[in-house]
C-alpha cells in the first residue's frame, strides 16, 4: 500500500512541536480511495501551513481523521486551524474535563465536586476545551483514543489505557493537590540550568539509562497509535514517556495475536528526541528501519545526541527536522524534493 508521511517543521531555539499528516492507499485512483491524517498541529503557524500543505500536495480540502495526541498547546493549538478550516471527518482526542466524576475522589481535598472540577479542568486546557467546541459547532464526531480503540485493523491505538490515563489527571499542572496514595510517578522538576557534561560514545557501547520515568504526567498521556499498511509498521508516540511506552509494549505482546514493535519500517521518536522518554529496555522491544524527529532550529536540547546515537545502534536511520520539512514514503510522491540527510553518529553526548 502506498503511503506518505509528512513532518512539517515547528518552532525555533527551545519551542518545539509536532505537525505531522498521513496519507494512505490508492494515489492514482479517486479521493475516496485515499485516507488523510493529521497528527498534531503544532502551533497555530503550523496549523495553518499544515492546510496549505494539504491542499497543495494532496489536492484535496478533506481530511478523514485528526488525532490529538495529548492536550499540550505545541501539538494541539494548531488544530484548531485544521479544524475550522477543513472538511475533517473525524476527531480522536482526550477530554479530560468529563473525567471529573471518575477521579473528584482522587484529590485530598474531598468537598471538590465533580462539576467544579470539570470546570477547573476544561479552564487549563483551554486548547483542548476550544478544539472539542469546534468540533462540535461543526458536528464532527469525537472519540476518546484510548487502548484497544482499532480502525480496520489498520490504525490501533496502544495506549493509554483509561484507568492509566484517569491516574494521571490529578498529575495534571494547575490540578488540586493529590491524595498521597496517587504517587504512581515522581513529578518532573526542573532544575535550574547547569553547563551541559559530555561523554565519549561509540557503538558498542550503552549509554541510555532505565531510571525511573521523569516525564510530566500530560506527556504521558500521549495517545500511542500504531498503523499497519500492508505490513509497513508505523508507531506514532506524541510526548510519551517510558512508562506509557512500555504500557503500549505490554498491551501489544498480551493481544490474542502479538503485536511485535521490533520489525516497524517507522518510528516517531517521542517528545522531540528528548533523552528522559526512551531507555535500553524501551529500544530492546521498539525497532525500526527509520525513524523520524520534530525539533526545532538552533536547539541544543533536542533532539539529545544520546537519543539520536541510541537509534542508530538498535539498526534506525534517524532524520531531523531542524526547520525543514521531512517526507516518508512508500510506493509516494518524492515531489522533486531533495533527499535528507541521515542523523550522523556523534563522538561525544549529554551526560
């Protein structure tokens, strides 16, 4: 089956983000014989080129199904464009905001009612609050992506769970304070900015760590989703941290029929090649041929050489988007653009 993938670039020194679209299926039949997906939007100059993109090099207005990977304004705001401007079919994305009656009894503060905390939620997430209220002024249906949520067994989602997901909401920044039974990861603090320490790399050996997981519990609640076109696997992770990775590894293994990860031809490497979201065990079980990652120009945080080096050790060809836009694709259209230039190996990494 044909396929393109296509990251464009977002933001500059530390703002980073993801805007990325999938097109599947027959490329020289009719519309209806195409399927188009846009995961993430980036912020809202992304959103809007991410339109243009669609209507230039798909020739279409229509997009069949945009997914919200996690409500983070980097890869929701864009959305809205996508959204307001384009006939979308179908929305898959998290609301929080109706959870409040499941998890009012997770806080310490037990007078908190549901409605006011639907209220104090849906107010923080004012991205994700604005994406549902188009969608439903424009009567486009919405779907929770949560574990097992399957689409002709072509896209699948492997996470998160919902009750992985519920205890991550108290976690939530601007939430109530917690019961301290909660504690199912440490919150990530920031720590003023210190010179960065390097160390010399090379390919035979190990440098990644399996400390516990850092990622802030709203990166965690990336929708982890898995396209299988003809036997091309593709894994798209958002901001997912090690935890919610190895949820998604775990619920793969357990299906009826296994879904391996070590055999995918695409990975998308999560929060921006960051080095907190991957670890040696992560990489023993997710494998693949090329993987792909959005981070902005001029920085010099992501993606994390580490990470980048860790890749290509487990056998990946690794791309950058560094400002630029990056293409993917089988049986596609290269458009008379140039190819990319692989991630080189770097001598020396972040501590």
């Amino acid at each position: 089956m044909a396929y393109e993938v296509d990251y464009l670039p977002v933001g500059e020194g530390q703002r980073s983000g993801d805007a990325i679209v999938l097109r599947f299926g027959n490329f020289t039949g009719p519309r209806d014989q195409q399927y188009i997906i846009v995961i993430d939007g980036g912020y809202k100059e992304s959103g809007e080129a991410l339109v243009k993109h669609i209507n230039y090099y798909y020739g279409t207005n229509e997009v069949n199904l945009v997914i919200s990977t996690h409500p983070d304004i980097d890869h929701a705001s864009g959305l809205c464009s996508i959204l307001e401007n384009m006939d979308v079919k179908e929305l898959w994305m998290h609301k929080p905001w109706e959870h409040a009656q499941d998890i009012k009894n997770f806080f310490k503060n037990g007078q908190i009612t549901a409605s006011g905390l639907q209220e104090k939620i849906e107010k923080s997430l004012q991205y994700a609050s604005d994406l549902d209220s188009i969608a439903q002024k424009k009567r486009i249906p919405i779907f929770e992506p949560f574990q097992g949520l399957n689409a002709g067994g072509v896209i699948q989602v492997l996470g998160p769970s919902k009750d992985y997901y519920q205890n991550l909401l108290p976690h939530l920044k601007d939430m109530p304070a917690p019961k301290p039974s909660l504690g199912i990861f440490a919150p990530l603090i920031k720590k003023a900015e210190e010179a960065v320490e390097w160390i010399e790399d090379n390919m035979n050996v190990d440098l990644l760590n399996d400390d516990d997981d850092a990622t802030s519990a709203s990166n965690n609640t990336s929708t982890i989703i898995l396209f299988n076109l003809d036997g091309h696997k593709l894994l798209f992770t958002g901001d997912a941290g090690k935890t919610a990775l190895f949820n998604a590894i775990t619920y793969a293994e357990s299906l009826p029929t296994p879904i391996l990860l070590s055999d995918l031809h695409f990975l998308d490497v999560p929060h921006h090649g960051s080095k907190r979201n991957i670890s040696s065990k992560i990489l023993r079980k997710i494998k693949t041929q090329t993987a792909f990652v959005s981070a902005p120009k001029d920085s010099d945080k992501h993606p994390a050489k580490k990470t980048t080096n860790a890749l290509q050790k487990h056998g990946a060809y690794v791309f950058v988007t560094r400002g630029t836009s990056l293409l993917q694709h089988n049986q596609g259209n290269a458009r008379g653009w140039g190819n990319a230039q692989a991630e080189p190996f770097h001598p020396k990494v972040e501590v």
